[in-house]
C-alpha cells in the first residue's frame, strides 16, 4: 500500500510594500558645474531600481544598495545641468513591481542663495604684505591623469 501527500496550495505571496526612511546628499562644491553629488538613501532592504532624482532637472542618479537598506549613488554636476535646490528631491524605490515615491527638501546648505555675496574680507591691521600672485605654472607629463596619480609641478 503507498500513500501520495499532496502539499496545499501554496499560499499567495505577499508584497512587500516598500519604505523610504531618510536620505543625504554631500557635495564636493555645491551644485557648481564639476561638483561631485554623494547621495545616500535608507530603504527597504533588497530593493530594486532604487533612484533619486534631482527636482524637474531631469538629472536621475541611480543608486546601489551597499549594505542591507543602504543605497548609495553620486553624480558629477554638468555644466549644462539647470538644478534647482528650492525642488524636491525625488526618491523612488521598486520591490518586485511595488513603487514608492517620497520626496526630501535639499539640505538647507544647497538651499542658500547660489549669488549671494560673500562675506566682506577682515579689515588690515598693520603693514601687510600683499599675498603672492601665482603668473605661471608648469606641470611635466608623467604618463596618463588618473584618480589619485601624484603630479609633479614647478614655477620657472
């Protein structure tokens, strides 16, 4: 005699609704063109198509989970970017179909006036001399410019 078990239906999986809990954003200058944008967000861990975009500029910087729920990304600024830090932040975050969306104000340094003046300089006290003016500066090639190649340079 042998006896067949049929396992019950599988229960329907349940979808995991995504959570966007902070995000930050650093800079190497600002958003001057050139500036490098560090950004980091907290997620539900595992999650795919994880995104944060720049108000209406069109700039959308994709991000890596690093560490479970970490997601990291950054964005070097072109000079043709037009990003305005009075917008929203936009970040976005897809766990198997399920989309949320939660938008951040930039952090109140990027926030400030980009044309405002800068502070007046400290008045003279005494005989000062006049700081040194650099006219010309060479550098020797010393094969290709990579990330952290140390450049040899001399005035004439």
């Amino acid at each position: 005699m042998s006896a067949a078990f049929v396992a019950p239906a599988a229960v329907a999986q349940q979808r995991i609704q995504p959570a966007i809990y902070e995000t930050s954003l650093n800079s190497s200058a600002g958003l001057s063109p050139g500036a490098t944008l560090w950004l980091r967000v907290t997620a539900t861990p595992t999650s795919k198509n994880v995104s944060v975009t720049l108000g209406r500029s069109g700039v959308r910087v994709p991000l890596r989970e690093q560490s479970p729920g970490a997601y990291t990304g950054n964005y070097t600024v072109r000079v043709t970017d037009r990003i305005d830090p009075r917008e929203l932040l936009v970040i976005r975050v897809d766990v198997n179909g399920v989309v949320a969306v939660r938008n951040f104000t930039y952090p109140p340094a990027f926030r400030a006036p980009a044309n405002a003046a800068p502070p007046p300089p400290a008045p003279a006290t005494g005989n000062v001399s006049p700081a040194p003016v650099i006219d010309r500066l060479e550098v020797k090639p010393g094969g290709r410019l990579l990330p952290g190649r140390v450049l040899q340079f001399s005035s004439p």
